[in-house]
C-alpha cells in the first residue's frame, strides 16, 4: 500500500500539464526533500515520471506524430533547477530567440545567466549552462518580462522588425503583457518602445 504522501504527490503530478519539469523542492509541502526525493525516484522506476537529470524529473509529453515520448523541455528544466536553488535566471541573448520561436537554430548549449554560481549540467548531448552575472537587472522581474527583454537584446537595436512584433505578440497572454509593459518602465527606453508595439494588441496571444 502507498503511504499517503505518495498518493498526494502522484495527485499533484497529474494536474501537471505535459512537459512540466520539477524537483523534490516543489513539493515540500507534502514532506521532507529527503522523502519526496526517494518517492520521485520509484515514480521514474515505474515509468509515471521521466528522470532527466539527477533530482530533475519531468512529466513526459507524449508525441503522436513520432510514436514516442518528446524530448524534455530544456527552459522547464533549468527553471526547476533554479526553484531548486533559490536562483533568478534569465536566458542568454540567444537562448531567448530560441525559446520565442524568433531563431530556427536548435542550441546544443542552452545558456542562462544567474544570480548563483557557475554550474553546468548535461542531458542526452544537450548543456544547460548557468553563467553568474550579479546584475539588478535579473532582480524583482517576472520571469516572462526577463525572457521578452533578452530577446529584445538579442534581436538589437533599431533592428526589431514587424515580423518579430508579430511573433512576439503570440508568446505572450493578455495578463502576461500587462506584466511586461509596467516592468519594462525601468528598462532602456528602446526596450520599453519595442515592449510597447508587442503589448499594444491589448489582447490574448494571436
């Protein structure tokens, strides 16, 4: 018989959507890092859950057109490392192009700058790289500001086209680009402007 607090976490993983990655440290609600460590490593044994990296796992999205599981989300991964650490990370310049669809390249290297140390891991020839940068620009800003904002960097000045606004709009949710024009008040006005055209749909993503 499971003990209770397996059920409770089995419960929890299921209202995940496909593709989430998490750690024990997500679910020290339900008991010791210790005991939900131990509880995610049998779930990933029975095949429930996928170990990605160690005390990373995922709930695994299933692909109907390749008849097999889809590979992990990389940018979940390095967010639950970063829940894990108490980090604020932001993606590099180009790992945010990657993640908003604005670059077709797929990185062998996916680079995050963060408030902690140095540290790097590999998940099947994929890195997860994270660089400290001790910077207040990474500080007190929602996570979906941070990425438009390294996009908006990686793109460059002066060189943001409609094309981008267009698919910079669909990243983004109504609520989430409410968020992103208060923030970006602070930000270079350049970045505040391109902000601005991206939320002025005033809507949901397209």
């Amino acid at each position: 018989m499971r003990p209770a607090y397996t059920k409770e976490l089995e419960e929890r993983i299921r209202t995940f959507q496909n593709g989430k990655a998490f750690t024990a440290y997500d679910f020290l609600d339900i008991g010791t890092a210790g005991t939900i460590n131990r509880a995610l490593s049998r779930l990933a044994d029975e095949g429930t859950i996928r170990r990605i990296i160690q005390g990373v796992y995922d709930k695994p999205e299933y692909s109907t057109i390749l008849e097999e599981y889809a590979a992990p989300q990389i940018d979940q991964v390095a967010h639950a490392l970063a829940r894990r650490f108490n980090w604020t990370i932001a993606p590099s310049e180009d790992t945010a192009l990657n993640i908003l669809h604005l670059s077709t390249q797929v990185p062998s290297t996916w680079t995050y700058v963060s408030d902690g140390p140095y540290r790097s891991y590999t998940y099947n020839q994929t890195d997860i790289v994270f660089k400290h940068k001790a910077t207040r620009e990474i500080k007190n800003l929602n996570e979906k500001t941070l990425l438009l904002i390294q996009a908006l960097r990686g793109i460059g000045k002066d060189r943001v086209s409609d094309q981008d606004i267009r698919i910079l709009r669909r990243n983004f949710s109504g609520e989430d680009k409410a968020l992103i024009l208060q923030e970006t008040q602070a930000a270079p006005a350049w970045i505040h402007t391109e902000a601005a055209r991206i939320c002025a749909d005033g809507g949901e993503k397209e």
